[in-house]
C-alpha cells in the first residue's frame, strides 16, 4: 500500500535487470566468454535440462512409476553420451561415439518398452478401476437437483475439477484412487462439479461455495451445512485427505 516503497521497487529490480544488459553493450568482447569446444557441453547440457524439465512437466498428467521410467531412461542417455565422449576424445572416432549414442537409445527405448509390460497391464487398469465415481454437473439446476434427492443421512463432498487443471487429474491418479480415500467417500454423496467452460453460471457456483480455483473440495454435513473448516484448495495428497473425512460430519 506504499506507492514510493513499491515504485521504488519496481523501479532497481529494473535497473537491476537492464544493468547486466548495459555492460555487456558497452564492454562487449571483454566480459563475454570466448566460443570453443567449451559451447557444444554447454548445448548439451542445456538440452538434457530441457528434456528434465519435460519430464518435471509431464509428472502432473504421469503415473509415478512412469515419471521413474523416463528419469532413468535419461540418465542411461547421459551417462552413456558421457562414456561415448570419453572414447571420441581418447580415440578420435566419430563412429564409435555414434554407435555408443545408438547403444544408449537402444537400451534407453528397451527400458521402457519392458516396464511398460507390467505397467500398462497392472498399474494403470488398476487405477482406472479403483478411483472413485462422482456424479458429474456443470450447472447450477443439475447441482441442486442432486442435492435435494441426495441421501439426508449422508454428508456430500462437492468436487471442483476441470479438463485443463493438471493437479486435478493427479489427485484423481494418486488422491482418489487410495484405498482408504475411496472407503471413506464410499459413506458420502460425491458430487463433480465441472468448472471447465468457466461460464458465468459456473463462477456464480463456486463463488456461493467460496471456490476459488480448481482443485477444490467443499464439505456439505448431514445438517446440510457447508463446513468451511474442512474445504480444500489446491492438491491434496491421500494422508492428508484422509485425516481431513475423519473430522468431517
């Protein structure tokens, strides 16, 4: 709430980035690292970085044992790059380095192909048959229609997901396909509410029920009450959650 504070600070975080910009126009030749071999390690590096952070990326839509799978089919790549560099620079050769980078691909595809086996098969089946089922709206009449024929004897979970929310489908990958989770929401009325389209019906939805965002997790109790103490916003992992339905009532 300070506008010199906040100017001001604005103000030598840009100075701050422009001055490195400043001295490398002004020196030029004389502060920037001559090229060499030294560039093609660097490019490298900065490749395998990337392909890291692919992997880092892709964790939030993978199963674990798959994110496991492709950081260790990298280091295969890398360490046997490393190896093929070693003999290039001892031996001079271009075509041993080039059969040690196929060797590398080689065993870096053979390693995916066998894990994929068992899997595909078992790990992946068995989380699409052991997450929950919720009842799936995207507009107030059917959410209220849901409530009121809903079991008064049973508290209701409300869901806020969508199609683009990437920590939404991982609690329904590793969250909701825990097997205490899905005993526990087995006592309750599990309500989807599908916030995808982002509409103005939607956003009057999730501003009744204090939704800010996808993932959420509102708790309506037997009295028919919302407890606000218990809702949930952002991932949550199956501990957690589960500590959580132990209060709820």
């Amino acid at each position: 709430g300070n506008l010199v504070i906040g100017g001001g600070s604005l103000f030598f975080m840009g100075l701050g980035t422009g001055l490195p910009l400043l001295l490398i126009a002004v020196f030029g030749n004389k502060l920037l690292p001559k090229s060499g071999k030294w560039m093609e390690a660097v490019k490298y590096c900065f490749a395998y970085l990337m392909l890291l952070m692919a992997i880092y990326i892709s964790s939030r839509l993978l199963n674990g044992d798959w994110v496991k799978i492709l950081c260790g089919g990298l280091l295969l790549i890398i360490t046997l790059h490393l190896i093929a560099a070693t003999v290039k620079q001892s031996i001079n050769s271009k075509k041993i380095s080039i059969i040690m980078m196929l060797i590398a691909f080689t065993g870096a595809v053979y390693l995916v192909t066998i894990a994929s086996k068992s899997l595909y098969g078992n790990n992946i089946a068995t989380n699409k048959k052991n997450t929950l089922q919720f009842q799936v709206v995207d507009n107030k009449h059917d959410l209220e229609a849901i409530l009121s024929n809903a079991n008064k004897n049973m508290p209701v979970i409300l869901d806020f997901s969508a199609s683009w929310c990437l920590a939404c489908k991982e609690m329904e990958l590793t969250t909701f396909s825990d097997s205490r989770i899905i005993g526990s929401l087995m006592k309750y009325t599990r309500i989807r509410v599908d916030v995808t389209s982002n509409s103005p019906e939607i956003q009057k939805i999730e501003k009744a029920y204090g939704v800010f965002a996808p993932p959420s997790l509102v708790f309506i109790g037997q009295n028919g009450k919302v407890d606000n103490k218990s809702m949930v916003t952002g991932y949550i992992d199956a501990d957690k959650l589960h500590k959580i339905l132990q209060d709820v009532k």
